[in-house]
C-alpha cells in the first residue's frame, strides 16, 4: 500500500472546485506553519466599474482559504474544521488588475481550536492591503 | 445600488422586500459559492454580510462612499445550499465613524448563520 500522503500535498493536489475555483485560488508557497495563497484579479472583484474600486469579499475569501490552509501546513493533518470568527482590517485600498496575495501562519493550535494570522497584499509584500486574524474549530468525525 | 457592482451580481446577490426601513439582500445558492462539500463557503457569507453594511450605509447615511476600516464575523452554523438572506443595521452614526451590525440567515431568522459588526470611516 502506497504511504500515506502528506496533508498539505493533498491540499495543494486538490481540483479547485466550489468557490475556489471562481476565484481561481493557487498555492504560492508554504512552510512548517504557513501557507501564501493566492488568485488573480478578475473583473468580478469590482465593486465599482468607474473608480476601479476592488471589493473586500474576494480578500475575505482568500483569507479564509490560507488560514486554513496555514492550519493544514502546521498539523499535517486532514480534519474537518469550521470557521469560528474572522477580523479583517482594511489598510489600503486593492488595485484593480492586481492579483492578491494571502500569507497566514498557524501561530497556536489546540485539540480543538486553531489560531491564525493573515496578512494580504496585492503584489508588495511590503505594503499590505489588509491584515486579518481567524480561528477555526475541529469538528468531531470530520 | 450594492448589488449593481460586478462583484454582487457574481454572488448573484439580489434585493428583496424586506422589513421597512432596511434593505435585505438575497443569494441564492450556487456550485461557485461552495466551500466544503455541501455548505456554503464562509468567505460568501461574511462578504455578503459586508455588503449587506455597505447597502445599508449607503442608503442611510446619504454618504456617497464611506471608507471601510474593519469588520469582524461570527460564524454561528453551517451555511446549507439554499437562499440565505442578510439585512444591516446602523448602530450608530458619527461625525466621522459608523458602527454597523449585520446578520445573516437561511430559513429562520432567529436561527442566524453568521453574524457580521463594521466599522466605516466618514471622510
């Protein structure tokens, strides 16, 4: 029998299906605790045509994602988990034609619940566009 | 009209009739807004409580484009694939900040999926 695959393997080797897949989410890169997520900008992201103004819903999703993508990378364990809450500060606004960039550490995890930090930017590392925090729950069976 | 920007008709993301004086938005399930098999996915649901702030600011502060400055999410019970509806309220309206809360439910109200609060900055 073949060994066991690395959970974060089969994280990265998943077919994008269901909301990752409209917004096109990639694995950029990863370590022991983190994970940097991203998609490319798509005009849908806009929230205005005229102003170029980017909408926040594409940068909550892909906090989400490399949040939990974060958690896979420091347990190495595939379990279902659920989002408990997410805080988002805005820091400045995305551009439009941008693609995002998400980075989230695992910084804490215990039998049931996960913590996380994520930072967005939308091409300087240096000059992020949103921070955010989330924990997740383990849920049982899953 | 919030759902008149690209990024709410990609949710298709509507307004419906709602209780007077605040605006409910609507969307309808879809394969693209999935997350884990069979539930909505959680970014979908905060970003319609969002936007759902964002209605309500704009149609009650008069302010023609308050600047967001955070917002936190409760994410309370798995979203089903099916209509899941969100309306907002302004907590408090500044000088220069507005407090929002919003919620977000499916088939019953007093059973909310998530639950959303929001700053915005007047300038």
């Amino acid at each position: 029998m073949a060994e066991e695959e690395d959970a974060f393997e089969r994280l990265k080797n998943l077919p994008l299906r269901g909301h990752h897949a409209l917004l096109g989410i990639y694995t950029v890169d990863n370590g022991p605790d983190w994970a940097e997520l991203a998609c490319p900008f798509a005009p849908g992201f806009l929230m205005d045509v005229e102003s170029g103004l980017v909408s926040s819903g594409p940068i909550i999703s892909l906090v989400d994602a490399a949040a939990g993508a974060a958690i896979i990378a420091r347990t190495r364990q595939w379990r279902g988990m659920a989002t408990l809450d997410l805080h988002i500060d805005y820091l400045r606004p995305a551009r439009a034609g941008q693609a995002l960039h998400a980075r989230a550490h695992c910084h804490h995890v215990t039998r049931k619940v996960a913590f996380t930090r994520c930072n967005v930017h939308d091409g300087d590392a240096d000059r992020p566009i949103a921070s955010a925090t989330a924990s997740f729950f383990f849920m049982e069976g899953a | 009209m919030i759902v008149h920007a690209p990024y709410a008709r990609m949710l298709g993301i509507r307004t419906v009739a709602g209780e007077a004086g605040a605006a409910t938005l609507m969307m309808p399930a879809a394969p693209s807004l999935e997350g884990r098999a069979g539930f909505l996915y959680g970014g979908v649901i905060a970003s319609l409580l969002e936007l759902a702030c964002l209605e309500a600011v704009a149609q009650e502060s008069g302010h023609p484009r308050p600047k967001p400055i955070n917002m936190s999410f409760d994410f309370l019970r798995g979203g089903m694939m099916i209509d899941s509806y969100a309306q907002a309220r302004l907590v408090r309206v500044g000088r220069q900040v507005v407090n929002i809360d919003a919620i977000c439910w499916q088939t019953d109200r007093e059973k909310p999926v998530a639950i959303g609060r929001m700053h915005l900055l007047l300038d």
